[in-house]
C-alpha cells in the first residue's frame, strides 16, 4: 500500500519536503506592496557564469493592481550546485522574510485610516458641494 501512495504522491507533490519550490518575498518600492513568488528549483534554473555558484534565475513580480500601481520587481537569484540559495539581488524592491512579508500583507490590506475632517459625515469632496460650488458649470 506504501507504494501506491508514494506513486499518487509523485502527482499530488505531497510527499517529503517541500523543497522543490523557493517562495520569495519582496516589497516594492514604488506601490509600497508586498509581493510574493515561487521559483521552481528543478526546472526554472538555468547554468550560471559565476564562480560562487551553479545556477541562476530571474524574476520579474508584477504587483497586483489593488491600489492602482502596477510596477515591477525584478530578482535575480544564484544557487549553489544543491540548488541552496547563495544569494539574491533585488531592483525596484527590497527582500522579506516571511515573517516580514506576513506584517507587511496585513499593513497593505488594513482600511485606510479614517478622516479627522469628516466628524459630520461629510467628506471634502460633499463640503465643496454643499456650499454651491459650480464645478466649472455655470
């Protein structure tokens, strides 16, 4: 019967480590967004030129649009011939950890802090209409 589960797990990917799969986390720095990505170690790397390590890829994270800001990050990444990462390199972001990543996802989606001058209900936008402003119109 273990076989058969080993078998299934070969199409599943549920069976040993997790280790096929590199999450990366960075923020940008242009949206101020957090953004995460999965480089898969057995089939996204290609040879690399350098001395200090094996392999090689590269990343281009575009963020999500959620606040109206589309820019990208790109990440280089070198591995070592165990396809360890040996160290990365990141333009139009920074690097996170995961924990990093996590606060940074809860910063991003908490609601905007309300407004200090609507007490009354009224936003700016509802004052300037209240007072018979013509908005260019007459």
């Amino acid at each position: 019967m273990s076989f058969l589960k080993r078998i299934a797990s070969l199409f599943t990917g549920k069976a040993g480590s997790n280790s096929r799969n590199l999450s990366i986390y960075v923020l940008s720095t242009r949206c101020n967004e957090p953004l995460s990505a999965e480089v898969d170690t057995l089939n996204a790397l290609s040879g690399s030129d350098d001395s200090d390590s094996a392999y090689y890829t590269r990343k281009v994270i575009q963020g999500t649009g959620q606040k109206r800001c589309f820019a990208q990050v790109e990440v280089e990444l070198w591995f070592d011939s165990g396809r360890a990462l040996v160290r990365h390199a990141v333009s139009g972001g920074r690097w996170l950890t995961a924990d990093e990543y996590d606060a940074e996802m809860e910063r991003f989606n908490a609601p905007p802090p309300e407004d200090e001058n609507a007490q009354d209900g009224n936003t700016a936008g509802d004052k300037e209409a209240n007072t018979g402003g013509s908005g260019g119109f007459g």
